[in-house]
C-alpha cells in the first residue's frame, strides 16, 4: 500500500468525517508538498509512522517495519528545515514551516512508548474519532511544539495561518 493511497483513505479521512474537510485538507497539503520538500518529506515521514501504528495491534512497535525509510523522510525534512531557516533574508511560507514542525513534533516520540505505559484512554467506541486513539495519549516532542509556538507568536498567532485545516489540526 502507498503512503499516499494512506493518507487518503485512513489518515486524512480519519480527521473529521462529517464534512469534506480530508478532501480539502488533502487538495491542499499535496499541491504544497508536491511545491516543496520540506512538506513532502515530513508528510510522508508522518504517514509512513502512522501507518505502522495502525498495522500493529495494540499500538505498540519495538522495531518499526518502515524504519529506514522513515528515518531518512525525517532527516531530509530536517536538513530541508534547518537550510530555510538559515536563509530567512528569502522568506518562507509560514504554513508550510508549521505543518512541518507539527509533523516532526507529533512524530518524534512514538515508538518511545514503553511496555508499562498506558494506553490511549480513547479506546473503542471512539476508534474513528478523530484519531484520539492514536494521538490523544502521545507525548510530543516538546522542542518541537515550542519552536511551532515561536513560528506562530512571531508571525502574528494563528489567525495569520492561510492554508486549509492547519488552524484546525493545531486547536
């Protein structure tokens, strides 16, 4: 199974089901991900964990079968990362930025879980709630959602956000 064919039939659809909110969502990442590689590295790293996740009864993964690849999606989006924010004097796309961080922030910690952590207590009926059975219990990198707070204060807070869904997935 693709990554892609991944996001659009459980990860994205999963977000929100009452609306069309994952087609939107979707239309918009990949036309951005498809403009830049930090988007696409850290969207495909992101799914690529969340689909290993959702294979693995239980949640919990001592070697993840997509490792490699997905450790080489997280330093490309690292290098693709570091290099914009060396070069500010040529702007960037804030929202782009953000969703990256996200990713690497939501991502960072997920197979640190321990045997004696517990689980999610969003478990059955909720299972297609929004994904709160995965990531309603995950500890976040929290190197990572402070420098997503920084972007965000520095740039005028959320309001200023302009691409679809982002405003919401950060709430």
């Amino acid at each position: 199974m693709s990554i892609n064919n991944i996001g659009i039939t459980s990860l994205w659809s999963g977000l929100r089901t009452q609306d069309n909110f994952p087609r939107r969502f979707y239309q918009t990442w990949v036309l951005l991900a498809s403009q830049s590689r930090l988007v696409f590295h850290t969207t495909i790293f992101g799914a690529s964990i969340h689909y290993d996740l959702i294979s693995t009864p239980g949640h919990l993964i001592n070697y993840p079968p997509h490792l490699k690849e997905q450790l080489r999606h997280k330093n490309l989006a690292i290098k693709e990362l570091r290099e914009i924010l060396s070069h500010t004097e040529n702007g960037y796309q804030l929202d782009s930025l953000i969703y990256a961080v996200l990713h690497l922030a939501v991502n960072e910690r997920v197979f640190v879980m321990g045997p004696d952590k517990d689980g999610s207590p969003f478990q059955p009926p909720l299972q297609g709630g929004q994904w709160l059975d995965i990531y309603g219990s995950r500890t976040y990198d929290p190197m990572h959602w402070k420098a997503a707070q920084t972007l965000l204060n520095n740039h005028g807070g959320i309001r200023n956000l302009k691409s679809f869904g982002l405003a919401y997935i950060l709430t």
